[in-house]
C-alpha cells in the first residue's frame, strides 16, 4: 500500500547539510501496524512526515495506493491527505480556540458533509475514544491523555486508510500511554487500518507487527 | 463552511481580547474621524440653504492691493461692489452683504449676544432664505432706511420666547429697535458669508460707511448672479478684466487682486493670490485621509502577522487534515472581513454619538450635523477594504507556511 524508494531528505541551512534520511526503501502493507524507532535525531520524524505528504524528499519515490504523489499539486494533495491520512502528534496539536467537537469535526470541513453529517461522525469517533462526556470541553480543560484521544478521534473521523503517528505516547505517563496503544491497536485490528507510529518505547513497539530501526538517517533493520 | 468560518472568528476574537479590541480601536476611531469628517464636509460643502442658486452665482468675499514691500487685504467695499461690480453687464442681480457683528442686547435684564449684518434688497432674490412667517424688506424701504429687521429662528426663540409670530413687533440691537418682518430658518455660522441672527437694511448702519467709504476696501461680501449657469464663465472673466483695468489707490500699491470664484473655490480661499487655496484644501485633506487611513491599516497588517504566526500550528494542523492554501487564505480573510465590519458597526454606532454630541453641544452656531447615506456608505466601503488589504497579504504569507515548520513553531 505504501513504497517508499531509496527516499533521501538533505536538510540545508547556512552552515550545514544534514542528510535526515539516507536512502531508505520500505514497503507497508495494507493493515499493517508499523513502529519507527531510533535515537533522537536519527529522521524518524522526517521519516513519518514524508510518508504524510507534509514535506517532500530530496530524492527518490513515494507510491501510495499505487498513485505517485511527486507530481500533486497543492490542491491535489490537500485532498488526497484529507481522504487517506490522519495525523496524531506527540504534542497533540489541538485548535485552543474550538470545542472538543469542532477540533474532531476538522477533517470534514475538507471535504463535502453537511452539518449534521458532521456532527454525528465526530460523536461517533468521540464515543470510540471514550470521550462522549467532554464534547464541549475546550483543550485547555483536558488531561493529556484525554487530549491526545480527542486527536485520535480527530484522526480517525474521516476513515482514512493510515494514520501516522508521531510519539502519540511520548508526553504521557505509562498507564495513559497504554491507554493510547490500546486505542490504536484495536484500531488496526478491528478495521484494518495501517498504522505508523514513531516511538522511543521498546514496550510500545513490541506490540505491533513489524518495526524498523533507523541509526542517523539509515534504516538498520 | 462560511458558518465555520464565523464561528472559528468569534471563537479568535473572544479569546484574544487584547488583539480585538486593539484592532477594533484602530478601525473604530479610524472611521469614526472619517465620517464625523465627511460629514462636516458634506454639511458645509453640500448643503445649499440658502444660496440655492449656487450653479449661477460667483462669490466675491476679498479685494487684495498688492505693492513691492507691503500688501493690503480685505472684503471689498460697498462702494466697490456697487459701482464696478455693478457696472459688469453679466450679473443680473448682486446680493451685498456685510460680514456680521457682535453685540449685545437685553430681554428681560438678561443679557444676550446677536450676531447683525446689513443686506441690500437684491440679496433676499440672489438667496433662497426659508421664511418662517413674514417677509424681506424690499428696495423701497432699503432706500427710505426703514428700521426693519428679518430675524432668525433660533434669534426669535431667544428673544421673544416660545411665541407662534412675532412679525410686527421691536427688536433691540445696538441700542436701536427695528420692528421685525420675517423670520428666516437657521443658517450654520460655517456659511460665513450668510449667517447671522439679525438681518438690517445697510442703510441703517451707523457708520455710514456705505455712504462715505469711496474705496476698493471695506467690509462687504457679494454674490453675482448670472442668468444661467453657462454664463458662470463669461461673468468670471468679465469680473476679471474689470479687476485687472482697476488702477491702485495708492502708489504703494502696484496692483488690484478680486475674484469672482464658484462657492467651493471662494469658501476655501486662502488670500494668497500664488497658489490656490483649492489646491492646498484638496491635497490636505487627501493627504490627512490617506494618513488616517494607512496607518491603522499597516497597523492592522502587522498585528495580524503576528496573530496569524501566532496561530501557525492550527495552519499547520488544518493543512495536515486537508485544508489547501487557498481555503485558508479565503478562511483569514473572511475572518479580517468580520472584524473589520464589527469595528466598522462599533464606529458608526461611535460616530452617530459623536455627531450627537457635537450637535447637542452646539459648538458651532446652528450647524446640524447627520449622518448621511453616502457617508455610511463610504464608511462601510472603507470598512471592506481595510480587511482586504489588512488580511490579504498576511493570509498569502501563512499560506506559503511549510507544514512541518508550521507545526514545529509553538
Ligand atoms: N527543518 C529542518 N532544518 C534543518 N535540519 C532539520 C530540519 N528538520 C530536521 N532536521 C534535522 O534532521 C535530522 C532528523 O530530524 P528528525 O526530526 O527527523 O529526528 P527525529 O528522529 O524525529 O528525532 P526526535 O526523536 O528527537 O524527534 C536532525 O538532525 C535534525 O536536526
Ligand atoms: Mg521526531
């Protein structure tokens, strides 16, 4: 479902060139629960955000669904983000100016859905993370995990075929980590969607299918 | 999609205070300045009363001499206006007046203070004066100096009391009494060459300076009226050549300067015969309008900047999720728009007490000030582009924002 093709990403300021990524060549199956691992700074977020079509490598080739997407226009690749990807942050990244609903309704503004379509959809992916109780809470009155399910929920409302998470674990203690895990493992379990998900967690990653070392912007396993 | 545009824009607003009510202060008092300004202009400039006839008429209101080391300027004088302005062929008619005086009267062992001028007959026909009972004084009681008196409506308030008619009874003014004939709707003193409380034959002045003043200068203002107003420009350039054949009083003096000028020209006359005062007037206030204007709106583009910065990881979050650029520049943009029209509400609502105020305060002699149509509508029009231009370029700069770097900067 995913093909990635000795991808390189060469980051240059002023005074250096960082080579992120270092030709690295991957293949996710559909339904497939993938963890990145490695040291700070070796690309993992590079990585994930490349997969995401949130930034573009300086070499190689990224194939989703079969469909290249170096050629997509800005347009183009809004749509196809807002179709097949959702997105979960270490950070959360939740709008502090909306509700608990509005934050999970984003995705569907995107895209054509009445109001009520909307609605529904959002309390429906709020129901799936436990959160049906706090639809009108702001962000700011919420625990971290609660936080990072509202994103989840967020994540999930528009079905989208992968989700790529970024440390969703990382700003929580275990017991809310595990939480989260449990979430995305159901996820992937019950409807199949792929998952990529960057930690520094051995514990985290031993629960998924398949994971993948990278040691300064080269896969080693 | 544009209900979620507005609820994410009052949701902003709400939570920035400090944002919102400096933006909505710039925009406020921005137009607040602008349309208590327009609507001085408008007042002053666009209302007629009572010189209806303002296509067909020319304003005389200076008479300079002008010699190598000094200079003398005034309002011409009776015997200026009579003699050669009346030997022009042009005018039909030639309303003289003089400049008003101040002085004091009595009723009742109160003291009050009243505005006179001296008018000859012709001027009741040049001007358009609404006549609230009575009439003007006609030539035959001008030249028999009939002590007779055409009042204004406040003056009448003032003096006599809350009474239906007054015509036919005494006026004092200057320890003389004039028996009242008509009463005349208010003029604002801003029409300086029309206003006054009191309005008396010239041959009841005092001084006699109709009479004994042989020079160019006094202190009389006149209006020529033509027969129609293609005439304006033969009347002009008679009036002109009249000036230019004049030969100077004194030997001091080398030249004789008059115009003959439309209202507007003649109302914003600056005395300086180089540079017209048209010209200063008209490139002043453009100038103090595009100042006013620009200001809160480079203003309002540098705290919006740093607002939208401020709101880069919903940028970046919104772009993840689907958002193209072009949706959220059209998203910022209709937010700018609804602040700026709120601010634009906020200075209207300010500007109709302002108006009030100034009204109510009577700071200039019966001036009413209103809000006009074309005025709000200006406002409203001035109001849009302030959120084009204060959201358009900071709105196409985040929308070139990077995802990731959008996300990354908190
Ligand atoms: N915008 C950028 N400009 C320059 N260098 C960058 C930029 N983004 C990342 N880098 C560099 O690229 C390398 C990989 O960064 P990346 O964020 O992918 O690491 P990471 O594996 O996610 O680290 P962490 O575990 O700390 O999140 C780092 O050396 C980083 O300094
Ligand atoms: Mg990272």
């Amino acid at each position: 479902m995913i093909r990635l093709q000795n991808i390189e990403k060469v980051y240059r300021t002023d005074t250096v060139e960082t080579l992120a990524l270092n030709k690295v060549s991957l293949e996710i199956a559909k339904g497939e629960f993938l963890s990145v691992m490695g040291p700070s700074g070796c690309g993992k977020s590079t990585l994930l955000n490349i997969i995401g079509l949130l930034d573009e490598p300086s070499k190689g080739e990224i194939r989703i669904d079969d469909q290249k997407t170096a050629n997509l226009s800005d347009k183009q690749l809004a749509q196809f983000r807002n179709k097949k990807l959702g997105f979960i942050f270490q950070s959360y990244h939740l709008i502090s100016d909306l509700q608990v609903l509005d934050n999970v309704e984003l995705p569907l503004l995107y895209r054509s859905a009445t109001a009520r379509e909307r609605k529904q959809l959002a309390t429906e992916a709020l129901a799936k993370v436990g959160l049906s109780n706090r639809v009108k809470h702001f962000p700011s009155q919420l625990s971290g995990g609660q936080k990072q399910r509202v994103a989840i929920a967020r994540a999930i409302v528009g079905r989208p075929e992968i989700i790529l998470a970024d440390e969703p674990t990382g700003n929580l203690d275990s017991a809310m980590g595990n939480e989260i895990m449990d979430i995305l493992i159901q996820l992937n379990r019950d409807e199949g969607t792929t998952i990529i998900m960057v930690t520094h967690d051995e514990n985290m990653a031993h629960k998924t299918h398949r994971l993948v070392r990278l040691f300064d912007g080269s896969q080693v396993q | 999609m544009l209900k979620n545009y507005l609820k994410i824009a009052l949701a902003v607003l709400r939570r920035r205070k400090f944002f919102t009510f400096i933006s909505l202060f710039g925009i406020s008092f921005t137009l607040t300045i602008l349309l208590v300004l327009t609507a001085f202009i408008d007042k002053v400039v666009g209302d007629n009363y009572p010189d209806k006839k303002r296509d067909r008429s020319l304003y005389v209101s200076r008479l300079s001499q002008e010699g190598k080391n000094t200079m003398s300027s005034s309002p011409p004088s009776f015997y200026f206006l009579t003699h050669y302005a009346g030997s022009l062929k042009t005018p039909v008619k030639i309303a003289i007046s003089s400049g008003f005086n101040g002085t004091n009267t009595y009723v009742n062992n109160k003291k009050i203070a009243v505005n006179y001028k001296y008018t000859n007959a012709e001027y009741w026909d040049v001007l358009e004066y609404d006549f609230l009972e009575g009439k003007a004084f006609n030539k035959q009681q001008v030249d028999n100096g009939d002590k007779v008196a055409v009042i204004s409506q406040d003056m009448k308030k003032e003096y006599f009391g809350d009474v239906p008619f007054v015509a036919g009874q005494y006026i004092e003014a200057d320890n003389v009494k004039y028996r009242v004939i008509g009463v005349v709707k208010n003029v604002p003193i801003t029409s300086y060459m029309l206003y006054s409380d009191i309005y008396l034959p010239y041959t009841v002045a005092k001084d006699g300076g109709y009479k004994t003043n042989k020079g160019y200068q006094g202190g009389y203002y006149g209006i020529l009226l033509a027969n129609s107003a293609s005439d304006l420009d033969k009347m002009h350039n008679e009036y002109e050549q009249m000036v230019q054949r004049l030969p100077a009083e004194q030997k001091q003096f080398t030249k004789v300067n008059s115009h003959a000028d439309t209202y507007i020209k003649s109302y914003v006359d600056t005395g300086n015969e180089r540079q017209s005062g048209t010209f200063i007037v008209i490139t002043a206030i453009s100038i103090f309008a595009f100042i006013l204007m620009i200001l809160p709106t480079l203003n309002l583009v540098n705290i919006n900047i740093t607002r939208i910065m401020e709101r880069s990881s919903e940028i970046g979050v919104r772009k993840a999720f689907g958002a193209s650029s072009r949706t959220l520049v059209y998203q910022f943009i209709v937010e700018n728009i609804i602040l700026t029209l709120l601010g634009g509400l906020i200075g209207i609502i300010l500007s109709i007490i302002v108006l009030k105020v100034i009204n109510s305060a009577n700071l200039i002699a019966n001036l009413e000030l209103s809000i006009n149509f074309t005025v709000l509508f200006i406002g409203l029009l001035v109001c849009l582009v302030f959120g084009l231009l204060s959201g358009v370029y900071p709105a196409w700069r985040m929308s070139k924002l990077n995802v990731v770097t959008a996300l990354k900067a908190q």
